[in-house]
C-alpha cells in the first residue's frame, strides 16, 4: 500500500501505519489518512468542493488530497479511498461548543444539493417503513430487540406526525452538519469532511443531546447555555423537539446489533432509561415554552404522564 500511495499522489512515505482497514502516516510532522470511503462515488466531488469552500472559510477542517489524475477518489483493488491531511487541532471530545462554531462558521456556504439531507419525513418515514417490516423477520433469534421495537417505531411515528402538525413553510438557517455526532471520537471524525452534510441547524444538536444522555454525559447547564447564545426561531424549536423525540439511538444500535452479531442484550442500556428520557423530553418542552417563552404544542402523551 506504501508504494501505492507514493504512486498516486506523488509523496514518499517514510512509515505507514494500518489502522483497522485505513492507513495513516506523517510528513514533516502534518498527519495524514488514507480512509475507505463508504459514500455513494456521486457524493465526492461534492463534498470536494464544500471542503473547499469551508477552507476559503479558514475553517478547522481536514484537508481532501486529490490524487496525481487530480480525482478525489482512488480505487485500489476495487476499494475506494481516500487522502486527508488533519487540521493540527485536536480534542477526545466533540462538545455543543464546537458544534456552534461549524455552525457559525458555515452559514450560507455555497453547497451541492445532494448533500441536502432536510427532507425529515421523507427519510424517517422510509426508516420506519424499514423497521415495521424488519420487525416480523427477528423471530426467536433477536426477543429483546423483538419486544421493544414496536415502541420505538411508536416514537418515530410520533416524532414524524408533530414535525407534519407543527412546522411551517419558513426557511430554515441551513449548515454544514454530520450523519451522526459522536461525542467519544473527538476532532478526528468532527472535522472530517467524509462525515458531512447539509442541514437544519438543530440536526447536530438533538443528535449530540441524545447521545450524551444515554451516555450519561448530558448537561442541562450546556444546553441552556447554547439556547441562550442561539436565536432559534419557533420552527427550529418544533424541529428540534421531534428529532429528540425520533430514537436515532435505538435504531443505530439495533442496526449494529444486527449487522455484526453482537449481544443484543447491549440495548437494555438504552431500555433502562427510557422513562428518565421522556422525564428529560418533557423538561426540555418546559424550557421552551417558559423559560425561552416561545409557544409550540405539547407532545400531549408525555405530558399526561405528569412528570
């Protein structure tokens, strides 16, 4: 692979590390990743050109190295890569700090639309749909997943149906943003532009929320504090309470449990805080509405609860 790479893009290589199914070296103390890319092959120039435009920017961002042909992608006994440099900053942890600062950093940038992914119920429908038909296949092999599917596909129906009763037709502030956030793997898959994508500003924020809480890493304090620094309008607080609403974390886990055979008794981390997370759900709606003082409609079923 060494002299592959040193073909390719024209840079000796002094030692290059395997790491899993990518290979990462250094030259004059800059970092660089050779990644397998896992994106459909239409998608890399358009990333290209938003790195690009982040880069005139002077964004924290890693770099894309277009190969010798001048082409993002080089396929290697039919594997697609491809060559970032690292930005030099580094952190372990992403926090909503450093969401904000993509965020303020990316308003307005010129973007491909087949990097758009704003289209919520579209898309949660079709995982839906995916999951309603997934869940008369599981059979005695998955009895956890199996009891507990039907009730978070209730809430994703529920997240789809407050989104179509409650938002209107204003534009929203759109960004650059992630297919996921995790919190865990820090500025290397943050600011790597293989993980990005455009949309709504409170994308990156539920997902991040929901994954510090079931991690146990949530802060109300954090929260506030960026609702307080952000302007969000009342459409951007309904469609922030439905992505919370909508069970990313349980689906994500679901998918990996059933696509590498692991123990899927690690879901009951999820199960065991269900109730704490429709307490939090709810906090959050009480925080918009009296303390922010911006009126939007109750999910009625969580407030009956009377938490």
């Amino acid at each position: 692979m060494k002299n592959t790479i040193d073909y390719y893009y024209n840079i000796r290589i002094g030692s290059l590390i395997k790491s899993n199914n990518d290979y990462y070296f250094f030259i004059n103390k800059e970092e660089y990743h050779f990644i397998k890319y896992n994106r459909p092959a239409e998608d890399a120039v358009s990333i290209y050109k938003l790195n690009i435009e982040m880069l005139k920017r002077n964004m924290l961002v890693h770099v894309i190295i277009p190969n010798k042909d001048n082409q993002v992608i080089t396929v290697i006994n039919n594997i697609p890569y491809i060559l970032i440099k690292l930005c030099t900053y580094k952190n372990q942890i992403v926090n909503l700090t450093d969401i904000n600062y993509m965020q303020n950093m990316t308003y307005n940038i010129e973007f491909d639309k087949s990097l758009l992914r704003d289209n919520w119920i579209k898309l949660w429908s079709e995982k839906i749909d995916y999951y309603e038909y997934q869940i008369n296949q599981l059979g005695k092999e998955y009895p956890i997943l199996c009891d507990s599917l039907s009730y978070f596909i209730g809430l994703g129906e529920n997240a789809i149906s407050y989104l179509v009763n409650n938002i209107n037709d204003e534009k929203e502030l759109l960004v650059v943003s992630h297919k996921r956030i995790k919190m865990n793997e820090g500025s290397f898959e943050f600011y790597n532009p293989l993980n990005f994508i455009v949309d709504n500003r409170v994308r990156d924020v539920s997902e991040y929320i929901k994954e510090a809480f079931f991690k146990d890493s949530f802060s109300s304090n954090e929260l506030k504090s960026y609702l307080n620094n952000n302007n969000f309008s009342k459409n951007e607080y309904v469609y922030l309470l439905s992505r919370l609403l909508f069970p990313t974390y349980y689906f994500d886990m679901y998918d990996e449990i059933i696509n590498t055979k692991i123990n899927e008794a690690i879901i009951i981390t999820i199960l065991n805080k269900i109730q704490d997370y429709e307490k939090f759900l709810v906090s959050i709606y009480k925080y918009i509405v009296y303390e922010k003082k911006v009126h939007i409609e109750p999910v009625e079923w969580l407030l009956k609860n009377d938490y």
